[in-house]
C-alpha cells in the first residue's frame, strides 16, 4: 500500500476496538448446564412440532417461541428460531436470549444456580435489545392503547424501568392522550399525563426503533453441534476486557493468537499475519474458559484457532463499534 491509500483502508479499520488476550485458568461452567437444560427443551419442542402443550401450559416462555414457527415446518422452525449468550449486567455471568428476526422472545438469568425467566416477548408485546444491559418493550393492546418501554438490567438479574409511555382514549375528551411512568404498569390512574401528541408519541417509537441493536444470534439447528459460546464478561482487574469461552464439544489443537494487519483491500477486506501464537492444547466441552484481554489498537486482533468435528476454524474477535459488544468473524 502506497501513500493516501493506506489511510483510505485503514479507515475501514477505524470504528474497530481490536485486543489481544492472555490464556487464563477454566472457571465453572456457570449458568451454561441450566441454560442447556433450557436449550434441550426449546429444540425438543420445535423439532417435535406439537407446541407447547406437552410442557404444560403455564410455559410462557415456549409460548413465546412456538408462536412464530407455528405454521413452519420443524426444519424450517429450528433455523428460524435463534438464540445467544450475552452479558447483559456486567455481573461477569452471561445471560441467555432467545429470538426471531432480532425481536428477543425470552431473556433469562441464574439466581442461586437455578434458570431465572426475566421476561418473555409477543409479537403484541416485543421485547428489543438497546445495547449496554437495556431493553425496548413496544405493545398494543388495540386501537387505542400502545406501549413503549425502556429498561435496564440490574446485577441482581431484575428488571428496571426507566420510561413507560402509552397512550389511552379519553372519552369524555374524546381523543387519545399519553401518559408516562416508571412502573411499567399502563395504568392511566397511577401515571402521568404529559403533553406529547399521538404523532410525537410515534415519532419516539421510531426514534427508539432506529436504536434497536443487532444480536450475534445462532441459529438453534446448531445447537448441540459442535457449537462453542463466546462472549465478553465484566473487565479484569487491570481494567481489560475478558473473553468467556464456553465449547460445547471438545475442541483439539487450541492456539491463542495475535493477529497483525498485513493488509487492506479496496473492498475493506482485512489480511491477518500471525505474530503471536501460543498453544493451549485442548479445551473440555461444557466448561467455561477465561481470557483476559489487552486492547492493543486497530491493526492488532485476538484469535482462537481450533479443531472440532466439522474441521479447523479460526475466529477473530472485535469489538463493535456502536455498543462495545463483542463481534466474532471467521478469518
């Protein structure tokens, strides 16, 4: 690369927080054998393709998922259905998500070791990820009562309002008006009534919309399939970031690399080397391995290489650079 060209690439690279990390001990599984238990049942329902009748009907959270696959075929609803572990709290402890098309269908959390439902999204009552541990809730009720809904996750795995509007028809006014609170609860009686319109009320709908985050979400067909969980966990002691890595079989021939920029393409395609390698040998299935990680700049990234039963992979962990979650490519 000559002259100007090599900015020009390289701001392909600028948005991106690349680190490298150092192999740390394996920690306990923590919540992943619940979270599988949980996984297990939402597969099994799926791929027998008689609802969630069989679990009993008080299951709100499978409800929630057989909801958009009902009319798909078990193949079809399997790739349909998504999920992903994510670190909403900072607690250090992932929690799990399952979704369709971006839209979270339930969220959980441990308390004690045991699975904790925080919540569970409709199409009529959806549930979107903001980034940085916070949720959008957007309802109808019908014509005249929608709702919308900002909350965060606290590290005691509970769910925090911080802003719920909705709007209520006034009968004797004989128009709709909206109101606010910090419960959650559209109870026009508790809350109170501000001076947005209706079409300001939608504009903030959208406003939120276009702050709706995309999940790394895996389809669950891959469940149980040789898949391995990565994801970010609170900042180490010096204040790095830390990889979880959970595999979900046993993976053979593991090396810890730092990756250099060798180049560019016009297209923004990256180019890795390898500057520094370090082998970790083989990592169990079903426990949670521990990396810190050092931020080292854009022309530097971490990379796990390993084997498992569909061959050698290499991935390549970012950062984003919107919300600072953690990206994972193949390379």
């Amino acid at each position: 690369m000559k002259g100007k060209d090599i900015w020009r690439r390289m701001a392909c690279l600028y948005l991106l927080a690349l680190f490298t990390g150092m192999p740390g001990l394996a920690g306990a599984s923590g919540g992943a054998g619940v979270y599988g238990r949980e996984l297990d049942t939402l597969y099994a329902m799926v791929q027998g393709g008689r609802g969630y009748g069989p679990y009993g009907e008080e299951r709100d959270d499978l409800m929630a998922v057989w909801e958009g696959v009902q009319e798909l075929s078990p193949a079809q609803g399997l790739e349909q259905v998504k999920y992903q572990m994510l670190d909403c709290n900072g607690d250090g402890e992932p929690e799990l998500l399952t979704g369709q098309d971006n839209r979270i269908t339930n969220l959980f959390t441990t308390r004690d070791g045991r699975l904790h439902r925080v919540f569970s999204g409709f199409y009529r009552n959806a549930w979107y990820y903001l980034g940085n541990g916070r949720f959008l809730n957007q309802g109808s009720g019908g014509a005249s009562l929608a709702v919308l809904g900002e909350y965060h996750l606290d590290g005691d795995g509970n769910l925090i309002c911080e802003n719920c509007y909705f709007t209520n028809w006034n009968l004797a006014a004989e128009k709709v008006e909206v109101f606010w609170n910090n419960t959650g609860n559209p109870d026009s009686a508790r809350s109170e009534k501000t001076a947005m319109t209706p079409d300001q009320f939608q504009l903030l709908q959208g406003s939120l919309m276009d702050r709706v985050k995309n999940l790394s979400w895996q389809p669950l067909a891959r469940y149980g399939r040789g898949n391995v969980e990565f994801s970010l966990t609170a900042p180490g002691e010096s204040g790095e970031p830390v990889l979880a890595v959970t595999p979900g079989e046993p993976l053979r021939n593991v090396h810890l690399l730092v990756l250099q920029v060798a180049d560019v393409s016009e297209s923004g395609k990256v180019t890795w080397q390898v500057e520094r390698d370090e082998p970790l040998g083989n990592l169990a299935p079903g426990t949670r391995y521990m990396y810190p990680m050092a931020l080292e700049g854009t022309a530097r990234a971490t990379a796990l290489s390993y084997c498992d039963r569909e061959g050698y992979h290499r991935k390549i962990f970012q950062l984003s650079g919107e919300d600072g979650s953690l990206v994972v490519s193949e390379g």
